[in-house]
C-alpha cells in the first residue's frame, strides 16, 4: 500500500461509514481522511478520530505492512474488550463469572469500541495523577 496524502481532519460534506467501525460518520463531524494506492486502485480511507486515536494507542499501525484493515481494527477491539473483562477477575474466581464474561462478549461492537477507547481514556488520566 502507497500513501497519496497523509491523514487530514476533514468536515464531513455528507454521511460517510467508518472504514474502521463501519458506524456513521454525521454530515458535519470533523474525521480522518488520507488516500491510498492498493494494487493500482486509489481509494480514500475516511474514520473517526476517535478510531484513529484508539488504533494509533494500541499500536495496531505497527502490525499490518499493507496497512490496517477494518477486520484487523475490530479483532483487536474485540480481543483487548476480553482482557479488559478478564482482567478484573481475580483468577480463583474465573469460573464464577464465566456466564457474565459470556454474556459482555455478545454486546454489539460499537459498545465494546466505546469500552475500549473509555477504558483507555480513564488510564491516561490516572497517569497524569
């Protein structure tokens, strides 16, 4: 993958979808854009800024030489959504909470994005603390 243009803020002119979460991206709303060349097509990949944001924190830039896909995007929420979770178990009582853990895994993707990108947020204040 070659990078025409660098990633830009840009004004939504009309709705577009995130090409990484897929949700709606409003007329009006500031998001990403940059343009790329693939295998002779010239595309525009337009996100949310909070999409970037979350992506360039959890390093997934560093992992994808051909650049990072919308299914890359969403296995890697979906995974650090389950090490959030796990995580605050205590491990002797794992067993104890699997239907709850089964139950958070089937909330929709949207909600574990916006758990993930919270989850991240309320780190770094406690690290300016």
């Amino acid at each position: 993958m070659e990078t025409l243009k660098l990633q830009k803020e840009t004004k939504a002119k009309k709705v577009y979808s995130c090409d990484f979460c897929a949700c709606r991206i409003p007329k009006g709303d500031t998001y990403i854009k940059s343009t790329h060349k693939y295998d002779g097509q010239i595309y525009d990949w337009k996100t949310h800024k909070h999409c970037a944001e979350i992506a360039s924190r959890l390093k997934m830039y560093d992992h994808c030489e051909e650049g990072l896909t919308q299914d890359d995007f969403m296995e890697t929420i979906h995974d650090k959504h389950d090490d959030i979770l796990i995580s605050m178990i205590p491990n002797d009582e794992a067993q104890k909470f699997s239907d709850i853990i089964l139950q958070l895994r089937r909330v929709t993707f949207r909600y574990k994005l916006e758990y993930v990108i919270r989850h991240y947020k309320k780190l770094d204040k406690q690290n300016l603390l």
